[in-house]
C-alpha cells in the first residue's frame, strides 16, 4: 500500500528553519554548481581550432598561405611561358622600348630582357617558398638540438650553448645573414639558404630552452624521475614533445621573416646569380635599373613579398593567440 507525504493544512505554520538548514543549502547548492559533468573534455587543439576558425585575422592569413603554397607547386604547369626565354626581344629598343608593356598574351608586359614578367612572377613563388622553407627547417632543426641540449643539462652546457646565442643575437640578422652569405666563394641559392637558417637558430634554442627549463618541475616529470627514469628517456618523451608548441608557432612568424631576408639578400646580389631560375628579391634588385621610368618592374615582386610574409604573420599571430592562454581570447 503506497502511502503520499502529507502535505501541511492551509494556515498550518511551517516549522522555524534551524541555525545551519540555511547554511547547509548553500553548500548543497555550491557543491551542485561546481559538479563535474560526463561529457568529454576538449583538448587544447581541438578547443584552439574552435576559436581559430571564427577568427577573421587568422582566416585571411591562412587563405594567402594556402594560395601561395598552391600557386608555388603548380607554378610550372600555370605560367603562360617559360621564364628563361625572351620571346619579347624583338621588340626591345634601347631608346624607345627598353622595356615592352602589357600587349595581347603578356598581361603585365616583358623586363629588360624581354622575358614574360608575369610568368616569371609566378614561377618565381616556387623558388621563394623553396628558400624560406629550408632555412626554416635548417634553423629549426638546429635551434631544437642546442635548446635541448641548453634545457636537458645544466651547468657548463647551458652556459656556453647560451653565451653563443647571445652572441649571435646581439648582432642585427639581416647583417648577420648578410657576413655569412660574403664569406662563400660564390653566390647561390644554397648559401642564400644557409645563411638564413643560421640566424634562425639563436631563435629558436632560446625558445626552446625556455620553455624545456618550464617543464623540469611539471608533475610528470618529477614522477618520472623518482620511478628511476633515465634522464634521455624523461628528455625525449616527456620534456622535449611539450616543449615544442611555441616552437612551432614561432616557425610560422618565423617563415615571414626568411622570406623578406631572403629577398633583401637577393637583392644585394648574394642570391642565386643564374636569373633563370627566377626570385622575387632577385627580380627586385634586376629592377632598380629602370626604377624611375618603369617602376613597376619592383612594384609587382614587391607587393608579392608584402602579401606572402602578412599572410605568415597574420596566421603566426593568430595561432600565438590562440594556444597561449595568457592571450587566448
């Protein structure tokens, strides 16, 4: 036999709360509030890339960083002419025509050779990109080997590692970059790329080291170390794999500023001398011959630049936002 609570007759008084009913229903309710629920937990990639693609900053930067990647891999296939050839020159005058302008099948008309400036604009992405992504890897791969070594030991390692990167950045990096691509015996694209890579590197072991030095009092690896652990196992599975998120984020910011060094060197004639592989910076300092009565021969490779390293600092920015959670917005 089922049996209802009683309810109270209408005009009934209710019963005086005591001293800690109150009380006790504020702790009840805070203790509900605070209640963990069942649904799974959002990783920090996953709860990035969430915030990431309803930001606009970061949307532009990645639309020009794809376009860029994609016009340098099919660069050969898209350029209405070879960039080595000259099939203007017919109608170069030293007096008159220097420099032939856009006509039927030349949009953006010839340079001082009369080679197809538009081809060898496009074909010219492929080799900026091939420039400022190996000195990037050359420099990160370098900065993640001192940085570890700076980060994993203490002492006399972290000191010297680290007096050398002071060193290195307390030198201007264009200058630096620049001393270093002088002392080959001849110019080419290899020491463009060396010479980049090398300035990177004090960059990233700093980072690095920073943020190795920020895991050695983690709770996983104090735990790592009292169960025995040998110390290249707590290093390379434990310390190293956290540490490398700036890192990364930092090769994007990076990427930009190897690319407008890479330029400004080739410019000054420390790039690849054989224009036949056409560079932006390279066709940049080709045109300062005919600046002032043809300047869009520096224009276009010029804006090309511009657009390509704001769309690696807009996307670099934007990732630094977004798994910094000093900054996360």
């Amino acid at each position: 036999m089922s049996t209802t609570p009683s309810t109270p007759e209408p005009g009934t008084p209710r019963p005086t709360p005591r001293p800690g009913d109150r009380k006790r229903a504020r702790i009840d309710a805070l203790a509900e509030a605070g209640a963990v629920s069942d649904s799974p937990g959002t990783s920090l990639i996953a709860s990035a890339w969430k915030r990431l693609r309803r930001n606009p900053v970061f949307l532009v930067g990645l639309a020009i960083t794809v376009a860029f990647v994609v016009l340098a891999v099919i660069a050969p296939w898209i350029a209405p002419h070879d960039p080595a050839d000259n099939p203007l020159v017919d109608k170069l005058s030293k007096q008159s025509n220097p420099v032939p302008g856009p006509e039927p099948g030349f949009p953006l008309g010839a340079d001082g050779d009369g080679r197809d400036l538009l081809s060898r604009l496009i074909v010219g992405a492929r080799q900026t990109l091939v420039v400022g992504v190996m000195a990037t890897l050359i420099g990160l791969g370098g900065g993640v080997v001192l940085g570890t070594l700076a980060g994993a030991f203490s002492g006399w390692v972290d000191s010297v590692i680290m007096r050398a990167v002071d060193v290195m950045l307390s030198i201007p990096s264009l200058l630096l970059a620049f001393s270093i691509s002088a002392l080959a015996a001849r110019p080419s694209q290899w020491t463009l790329i060396v010479a980049i890579a090398i300035v990177q590197i004090p960059i990233f072991a700093r980072l690095l080291r920073g943020s190795m030095l920020a895991q050695r009092s983690k709770d996983h690896v104090l735990a790592a170390r009292a169960l025995g652990v040998k110390r290249s196992a707590i290093v390379l599975r434990h310390m190293l794999p956290n540490s490398l998120g700036p890192v990364i984020v930092q090769a994007t910011l990076v990427l930009a500023t190897a690319i407008i060094d890479a330029a400004a060197l080739s410019f000054l004639g420390l790039g690849n001398p054989d224009d036949r592989s056409p560079e932006w910076g390279q066709m940049l300092g080709a045109s300062q011959t005919y600046f002032y009565d043809y300047p869009h021969l520096a224009f276009y490779p010029a804006i090309c630049i511009i657009v390509v390293a704001l769309g690696f600092t807009l996307m670099g920015e934007s990732l630094r936002e977004a798994l910094d959670p000093k900054t996360r917005r």
